[in-house]
C-alpha cells in the first residue's frame, strides 16, 4: 500500500487530573486485528486495522505501570505488535519483532504482551512489525509521569491547557487564544521523513522518542519514520484560522516519482471568523541544510526526569556502513525490477540481514539452538574505500553483499559506541536506524566519511539528545553510544520499509548478567509457535524437540 504524509500521526496533550489510583497499576488493551474497509483520502479503501481504525486506538499509561495488551489476529495474514521505543528490560519476549523475538501470531489465533513500563515518559508508539502491515496497524503510546494521589502529574514544563487526538488528514482543532498546547507528533509513515509546520507560530520542542530535552524553539519540525516529537504551541497569534502542513523531506533529489502530497490541517481560534486559513511558503522537499539544523540543534535535559548520563567508558567500539546494495535476480534471461536488473538489497557492514522462519532468534538464544543464526557480525566493514563518493555508486566489487542471519555478541553491561557511517553505493540517503530494547546518546552526526581525529571532537558528552531512531544523514554518518544491560536479542534496522524486508538491518545478542535479576526470564507458555515455512506449514516447530 502507498504511504503518504497522512500516515503522520498528532495528538495533543492535556493536564491530566491527578490519578486517586496507587502509583502504578495495570493498564489492559484488547487490538482486534481485522480486514475493514474504510474511507481514507476520500476513497473506501479495504485496509487490514485494528479495532476498526487507521490510525488503532491511542494506549495511554504512567510510568511505572504494567500494560497488557490482548492482540486478537482476525485477519488472514500473520502478525506481530512492537513496542517502538519500549525498553522491555528483561521483558524481551514481548518486543514484538516477528522472529526475532517470537513468531508471529496465526491467523484466527491470539497473544498477550505483558510488560511493565519503567524509567520512560513522554510519546512512543506501537505498530505492526510484520512485511506491510505498519502502514495501517499502529497507535499512538503516551507515557504521562508516574501518577501520585496527592498531587497533579508534573512535567518539566510549563503543564499543557488541553489534549485533542487528531489524524492529519483535513482537520479543524479549535484553539482557545492565549492557550498552550502539547502536540504529541509521531512519524507513523512506511518511507517519508516529514517536514511539520503551524503558519505564523513557533513550536517549542520538549520531548522526542519519549526523552524529555532542552527547550528548543523553531518554526519547523523535522521527523523520520519511527521517530516521535513533542512540542509546545502556544495560540498566541491574532484571532483567525491558519494551516498546518505536513509533507515530505527528501535528503536527495530523485530521479523516481515520489508522492509530493502536502497534508494540512487547520488551527481555528475560539471566536475566528475567517473562512480562509492564512497560508504559508514551504521549504523545498529538499531542503537538507533546514533538516540537519533542526536535527543537530536538538539537546538532551541534563538532570531532568529519567536522565541517563553518558557512559565515558567503551568496552565495544564498532564502525557499521548502511546502505543499499543489489542481489542477483537468478531468473534465468529474465530481469528483476531493481536496479541493473537484479534484485534490491540493502546490507550493514556488508552483510544483508536474513530473518530466519523456522524458530525466533530469542527462542534459539533461550534454549541454546543453533543454525538459526551465527555471532560472527563484524566491528567493521570487510574493506575501507571512500564511503560517501558518488563515484563508487555503481562500483561492481561494493555492489552484492552476502545474505545471512548475523548478530554481534555483547557481555551484560558492555558499553557500546557505534559509528554509523551512510554510503553512496547506488545512492545516498538518509536512514532512520532503530534499536529495539535500548536509548541511545546520539553523541554526533556530520557529513561525508567520519575521521576519528576531526569528529571526536564534536562529541557531546554533557547533553547529548537521546532516541531509539536516529537519521543517519545524507552522505554522512552519526556516533551513539549505550550501555547493553538488558539481556536477549535486539534488532537494529532500518525503519523505511522499502529497505529492512531487503536486509537493512543487524542484530545484538546482549548475554545474560552474573545475578538471577539480571538474566532473561524463560517465554511465556502462550508464546506463538513457528510454522517451519510460514504459513505454509501445518506444524509448529518446538523449540526443545528442535534442539535436539
């Protein structure tokens, strides 16, 4: 299905009154997935959703609280729910990462996640994380502050005046003048990163992949798929009705057709008149120089809630090129639809992620199985060469990149930094990379090859911003650095969907800590079984049997 910049989820968000409930409690969500048709853009489109709506419900929770979450597969394909953003510490079956840490749910069977909510505020998401499905089963996940019984909730900002969930497609907020407001804005879509704007208004960023951050004022927003954004805007303008605009950033000029639809929607003050929102002039879909100031100009909040400060000390030092990359067609005199005729791939430090089908990785990781995958992902890529040069595009000898199921192998606790370095092979763009169970301090992000004597010094070890997404410039390259203390599988991939099916990705294996408190927990008993060759098997693989 075609992604487009309504897949730009808002919401905005309220003062929420004091909770009478304890501290923490458990939150629980039923997501029915299903085939429904409904009217999108102006057209009845049948879409697979859950519980009836593109986007699914918004699941709301404190800190500290336990959600459980029934998913209820009605639909003819299999799938899995992630957490975006959620640590899961020593929670890792419920990440939700299909066979990576559990196989996906059958059609016509269910599954509960269950995990608690630790050490994180502000706003997340969940979505699908099986082939297409992203593009319609996802929702929105706030985390407000741990709830207290005697007195409001307290953000490190001036408390918020209301809270409405909107879907950017065309839409009327009415807006009290004077009032400020917490838009919650997530990049929901399969491929765009997306510009956001409010004519005549600035935006005051507080918050993005749920990590509170300095107070940042601008008059744009930039976001990449996966990626969350929270902001203040203040309806501080004269009276009337004024545009919002979402569309798409292109961090290189294509040569392809890209859908250049501009989505809007509407700011209406209490007691406008107007008929005729004011508009504004949007910046070129290619407007990199506007995108990497927004993107490097963000700060984390030093001391602020749940503030992790940068570990100082590496134990895993690690350079990983990503990029795209070509694999034969093997049809024979027939030619596939990539380019040179030959399959599209994509790969990191040259090896092209191969998800396995037959058992989950967390699975084998559990129970000791091998041949679903091998420790061998290296530090670095096979061969140096001049990653960033448009030249070596269509170099043959960078061109195909081995398949396989490679993870890299991590002690409990070790502290990892990690180049990512973009390439120019058959072209350059930026990639959002997402690490499932971690944050990461984003310590730099420049241009061109990184060379550790000039760019050690940009480091930022004082404030650095802090995601799970982080958009890897155009031609360039961004140093993050974390601490591996949450045992099990972890994914790192690509989060534009046109590339992590073609192998955009790499996993961890984190081993388990020296302390029962500090090693995974065995599955669930409901975990999902695999089907040796998805839904083409009719019986489930179990993993002890399996081992043996």
């Amino acid at each position: 299905m075609a992604t487009s910049p309504s897949s730009f989820l808002l919401a905005c968000a309220l003062p929420v009154l004091a909770s009478v409930m304890a501290s923490a409690t458990t939150v629980e969500h039923s997501l029915y997935i299903q085939n429904v048709t409904l009217n999108h853009l102006c057209r009845d489109q049948a879409v697979i959703a859950a519980n009836g709506s593109v986007p699914g419900p918004t699941i709301s929770v404190h800190e500290g609280d336990t959600l459980v979450v029934h998913v209820i597969n009605q639909s003819p394909y299999n799938i899995s729910i992630h957490w975006h953003g959620i640590f899961q510490v020593f929670s890792g079956w419920a990440d939700g990462a299909e066979y990576v840490t559990q196989c996906p749910i059958q059609p016509g069977h269910s599954y509960t996640y269950k995990f608690n909510i630790t050490g994180q505020e502000g706003t997340l998401w969940w979505h699908a994380h099986s082939s297409w499905l992203r593009a319609t089963v996802y929702g929105a996940l706030i985390i407000y502050p741990r709830s207290n019984p005697f007195k409001p909730l307290l953000y490190p900002f001036a408390t918020p005046y209301e809270e409405v969930p909107i879907l950017l497609d065309t839409y009327a907020l009415k807006v009290v003048p004077g009032k400020t407001y917490l838009l919650r804005i997530i990049n929901a879509g399969l491929n765009h990163q997306l510009f956001f704007k409010i004519v005549n208004h600035t935006l005051t960023v507080v918050g993005i992949d749920g990590a509170y951050t300095n107070q940042y004022v601008t008059d744009v927003v930039v976001t990449a798929p996966g990626q969350t954004t929270d902001v203040l805007f203040t309806s501080n303008q004269p009276v009337g009705s004024y545009y919002i605009a979402v569309y798409p950033y292109h961090s290189v000029p294509r040569t392809m057709p890209f859908n250049e639809t501009t989505t809007t929607g509407i700011i209406v003050y209490d007691g406008s008149t107007s008929t005729t929102p004011v508009k504004m002039v949007l910046p070129s879909f290619y407007d990199t120089p506007t995108a990497n100031k927004f993107y490097t100009s963000l700060t984390g909040m030093s001391g602020g809630p749940h503030w992790v400060p940068v570990p100082l000390y590496v134990d895993k030092h690690m350079f990983v090129t990503a990029g795209l990359n070509i694999y034969p067609c093997n049809l024979g005199n027939t030619t596939c639809a990539g380019p040179l005729g030959q399959k599209m791939s994509a790969s990191m430090n040259n090896y092209s992620f191969v998800l396995p089908n037959t058992l989950s990785m967390l699975q084998a990781f559990f129970y000791g199985v091998s041949g679903i995958y091998t420790s061998d992902f290296p530090d670095h890529p096979p061969f140096k060469y001049d990653y960033t040069n448009l030249s070596i595009s269509y170099e043959e000898s960078l061109l195909v990149a081995p398949k396989g199921t490679h993870v890299k192998k991590l002690n409990y606790n070790d502290v990892v930094q990690i180049v990512l370095q973009n390439t120019a092979i058959l072209e350059y763009e930026n990639h959002p990379i997402h690490l499932h169970g971690y944050n990461f301090h984003v310590l730099a992000q420049g241009f061109g090859n990184y060379n550790a004597s000039r760019d050690r010094q940009k480091f930022n070890f004082v404030n650095p911003q802090i995601r799970n997404t982080i958009g890897v410039p155009s031609g360039g390259w961004a140093v993050i650095r974390f601490r591996a203390n949450n045992p099990g599988i972890w994914l790192m991939h690509c989060h534009l969907d046109r590339h992590m099916p073609v192998g955009f990705a790499m996993a961890f294996e984190v081993e388990n800590g020296p302390t029962p408190s500090s090693t995974l927990p065995p599955p669930p008993k409901d975990l999902p079984k695999c089907f040796g060759d998805d839904l083409n098997s009719s019986e489930p693989v179990d993993p002890l049997v399996f081992k043996v």
